[in-house]
C-alpha cells in the first residue's frame, strides 16, 4: 500500500506554485509584527559575522521576505526553494538578491561551502524518515563552525491542508514536532543544538526555533 507521503516533494510543489503570488501577499510584512523572531535572525547574523562570514543559503525560502531582511542585516543570503513560482516572485520582489530553484533533498552546493543555513519553517512538509537525510545534507554544506537556525511548528502530530493563502487548493502535510525531536535529529547529523527559542507556547500556533552549529 502506498505511503501517505508518497509524491509529497511533487505536492509541495504544485501546492506553492499555487499559492505564491498570494502567499507573498499575505505575508510580505509579517516579520514586523514578530519580534521575537526578529531577533532570532538578528543573532544569526552576529553568529554568520562572527565566523567566516561567507553565504547564507535560506532553504524553503518561499517568496524571499527572509532572505531580503537578513541581507538587510548585512548577511550575504540567498534563497533556494522547490517551487518555481515562488521563485518567480522572489526575483521579481527583490531583484538583485540570487534566488535558485532546488530542493532541500539533494542541494546543489558544493560540500563546505556555506557560512551559515537557515530553514525557516521549510522543514514542516518534509515526512519524519526523510528528515535524518535533510539535516545530513544541510551539515554537508555547511563550513566547520557554521550556524544552522531552523524554525517549525511546535506540537506533535500532521494534518492535511487541502487550501490554504486565500483558498486555493494544496496538497500538502503540515508535521508539528516536539523540539526534543527535533534537537534529537540535528544531533544525529551532526549539528548540535545550542540554543532554543519557543514561541506561542500555549497559543494557538506554537513554534519553535533552534540554534545549532557544524562543529569546528
């Protein structure tokens, strides 16, 4: 029998070239009114400076709001997302910032090449068994002492969403997972957990986001 998440990586796709132009709509200003977050990417930046410094990849990085502050931060970032149409939009909001269609499963970037990689709610779609891989690939490219941050959805549990920014259709598996999990994982890639940040703990959309780093 096949897997519910069988062909999530060709849903994933379809469901944001979809929703792009109105997903880029409803969130373009959204990091204004979440400060902690903010300061989230403010460290990172610090950290990014204070080691080699080099390029950003911001993996999942949709219609690129991320990927526009942090090089307003003065991190030399660009952006990598699976759907095309997000990609669209991404160059054309923010032209002069290099944006590339890739998937998080198989990056094309040479090993050791990055001073630092953020995911930012972009693991959320991926199934729990291909997880170990994504965060393998992610230490691949990473240099020695570079940061990792990534973001998600904190709880335990998945649910379909069939609509979605404005409701038009998408097929796609939204994965909350316990940050335990999660640091779990990234420790077994090989990318320690520093630091923790949970958000809306006991709201309605709890988050979560951690800091890890390749060892020197």
């Amino acid at each position: 029998m096949a897997s519910v998440d069988d062909g999530w990586l060709e849903d994933t796709q379809t469901s944001y070239d979809t929703v792009a132009h109105s997903y880029s709509e409803l969130l373009r200003d959204k990091l204004a009114g979440l400060p902690y977050l903010r300061a989230a990417l403010a460290l990172f930046a610090d950290l990014v400076a204070g080691g080699d410094g080099g390029p950003v990849a911001d993996v999942g990085c949709g219609p690129g709001h991320v990927t526009a502050h942090l090089r307003g931060l003065g991190v030399d970032a660009f952006g990598v997302d699976l759907s095309p149409g997000m990609i669209d939009v991404a160059r054309r909001e923010h032209p002069g910032i290099r944006f590339e269609v890739g998937s998080m499963t198989a990056l094309d970037l040479p090993g050791a090449s990055l001073g630092g990689l953020l995911a930012f709610w972009s693991l959320v779609h991926v199934p729990d068994a291909e997880i170990p891989a994504v965060l393998a690939g992610f230490r691949r490219v990473l240099r020695p002492g570079a940061p990792l941050l990534v973001g998600f959805h904190a709880g335990d549990g998945a649910t379909l969403k069939t609509a979605g920014y404005g409701g038009h259709p998408m097929r796609v598996h939204v994965y909350r997972r316990p940050p335990q999990r999660v640091a779990a994982w990234l420790r077994d890639a090989g990318c320690p957990v520093e630091a923790q940040l949970l958000l809306d703990e006991d709201g309605d959309s709890p988050g979560a986001v951690l800091f890890a780093r390749r060892p020197a």
